[in-house]
C-alpha cells in the first residue's frame, strides 16, 4: 500500500522559522483546512500541540471537533455554528448572517479588503458592530485575507493599507461597544514580507509544510517539505523494444528494460497531468499515462519515492504545490518518522 511519511524534524525545523518572525509561539494559528493540506488533520494537529502552538484554523466544524483536545483556540472559517463553543470561533463571512448565529458566538469579522471574495466592507462596519452588539455575539477578532502576498507588484501593499484603515475603524468600535478585538490578516507569504509583523496573529498554512514559494525578486525563505509518499510494486516485467506501457499505448519503450507497476494512481491523488512525463527526485522517469490505482515506472525497486517535495511535482502537472497536496486521498496510511 502507498503510504505518506511525515518528518517531525521539519515540521518543528519550519515551525521554529515561523515563531522566530510572529516573535512568538502563541502567535502562530496553524492552518489545517483540507485535512492539513493533504498531510493528516489529526496527525499534524498532535504534532503542533507538541511542539507548543495552540491555535488552528479550520474550514468545518466537523475538523473543529476532530482537533477540539489538542488547541485553545479553533477558528473555523466556513461554516455557521449549531451553538456556541468556549474555543471555537466562528467567521462572520457577510453582513446578512448576522442575525443567523446562535446568542452567544465567538466570532471573528472576516473584512474585505480588497480580495472581494467574502468579508464586510469598511462601510459597513458601523452596522455590522451593531448588528453583532444586537444579536448578543462575543466579538473576538477582526481579520481579512490577501490574494497576492505571493507575487510581486502592489496588490500586497494596497491591501495592506486598507486594512490598516478596517483596524482603525474596528479600534474605535470596538471600544464603543466594550469589544477587546485580535487583528489578523498573514498568511504565509505575508509574513515572511513583513519587515516587523506586529499583528495579534498569523494564520500559517502552506510554510508550516515548508512549500512556500516567494517570487525571486523577495528573500527567500529556507524552510524544509514534510511530506514524502512511497508507493510500492504491484509486478515488474522486462519490456522488449517497441513494447508499449499502459492506457493508449503512449509510452513505447526504445530498448529493452524493465518496467513496474506501483500502487499510486490518480485516484489516490497522483495528478494525471503528470502522465508521460514525471521524473522522481531520484530521476526515475514514469512510463506512460498514470492508471486510476497504479502508475509504472522504469524501475524494479520494490518501493518507490514518488515525491518528497511537493513544489516540484505540481511544476510537472502546471499546478500548484496547494492543488497537488490536498489531492492526496485522507485513506493513505500517514507515519511521522
Ligand atoms: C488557507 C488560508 C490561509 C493559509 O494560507 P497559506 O498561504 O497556506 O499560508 C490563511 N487564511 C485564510 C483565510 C485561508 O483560507
């Protein structure tokens, strides 16, 4: 069976880069949507508690309550509440869902600064504080998101000076109607821009895994890949010259040599878009188009790297290293080594 090792070392190697720019653990949110980005909700979450962080950021209620034991603060960024929690918080998304959470709420006012995906605009923050004051909502934090923290141009700082002008606005609401507010607005690529971070928090998804990737023209970050998959040999066989492997006959093999077939396909999450050409960081090169369980490969080992970082591999399917993990299936056996 293929299976997925997690290095611990690396986790903690990444981690300790983060805490050294937020200046501190408590400061770090890791972010564990999407069954940690593909890595394993529960066995990132433990592994983090360990290492001392102790707020995560989720999508669902239902990944809320998978790592409920290991965290003092979940804030889920997706989902409306069936009642309220002593640590989750919940994201108040638009204005309209004021009136929908339950008396009592942690909430968190996600703002649009200028991403215009979701979020109350700085307009509107006057009646959204009333609304929340209203509906008898615990106010906690004030956050928005940037859409281009990761490329080059403007954009980055744009945002940047709309949310100092949300912060200012949400400050003196706040103290209007007794809140004590968190600001936050980091993701990974914004932290590692900002000269001084001096938010409340940074909420850190892919640079926790170590795939962060900056535009060249910005220092880059040294930070190392947690996650590595192996899959394993189903049969070898020695292919004559002219022998052609797999689904629509596309690879046709120029010598004779040997061929083998392992337990990793695109149902599993190996992109199909890497079919035909993926070469392996060990420069093991893949013989045709990858099959729904299994790909082959010119190799008779019986278990085969199949990537150890996954910025490479998503370069070979014209995707990103976000896309390539969370496509990796959460029934794939998971060991921290
Ligand atoms: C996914 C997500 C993050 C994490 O982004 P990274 O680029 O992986 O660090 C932070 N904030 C929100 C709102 C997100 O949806």
């Amino acid at each position: 069976m293929a299976y997925i090792t997690l290095n611990k070392n690396n986790l903690f190697y990444n981690f300790d880069i983060i805490a050294d720019k937020t200046k501190s653990k408590d400061k770090v949110a890791v972010v564990l949507k999407d069954n940690a980005y593909g890595h394993g909700l529960c066995e990132v979450a433990k592994m983090a508690q360990e290492y001392g962080i102790s707020k995560a950021v989720v999508r669902s209620h239902t990944e809320a309550e998978a790592i409920y034991e290991y965290f003092d603060y979940i804030l889920v960024l997706a989902e409306m509440p069936q009642k309220a929690d002593e640590k989750i918080h919940y994201t108040i998304n638009d204005i309209k869902l004021i009136t929908k959470f339950p008396k009592g709420t942690k909430v968190e006012l996600k703002t649009n600064s200028g991403m215009h995906r979701n979020g109350v605009e700085l307009e509107e923050l006057e009646n959204a504080f009333a609304l929340i004051k209203e509906n008898s909502l615990d106010l906690k934090g004030v956050f928005t998101h940037h859409s281009s923290a990761d490329e080059e141009g403007d954009y980055f700082s744009f945002q940047k000076q709309n949310f100092s002008l949300i912060k200012q606005k949400s400050k003196e609401l706040a103290e209007q109607y007794g809140y004590t507010l968190a600001f936050h607005s980091a993701n990974s690529a914004a932290l590692f821009r900002e000269e001084n971070f001096d938010e409340d928090m940074a909420r850190i998804g892919i640079a926790t895994y170590g795939c962060l990737e900056l535009p060249s023209s910005l220092p880059q970050i040294d930070l190392k890949p947690v996650l590595s998959i192996y899959a394993e040999k189903n049969s070898s066989r020695i292919l004559e010259e002219g022998d052609c492997v797999g689904y629509g006959a596309n690879f046709k093999s120029t010598k004779k040599q040997v061929v083998s077939n392992y337990d990793f396909g695109y149902g599993d999450g190996f992109l199909r878009a890497c079919s035909n050409i993926y070469k392996t960081p060990e420069n093991v090169s893949i013989a045709g188009k990858i099959s729904m369980d299994n790909s082959s490969f010119l190799s008779d080992k019986d278990e085969l790297l199949i990537f150890n970082d996954a910025r490479d591999i998503a370069k070979f399917a014209g995707t990103i290293s976000y896309e390539l993990l969370t496509s990796l299936k959460s029934y794939i056996p998971r060991k921290i080594v």
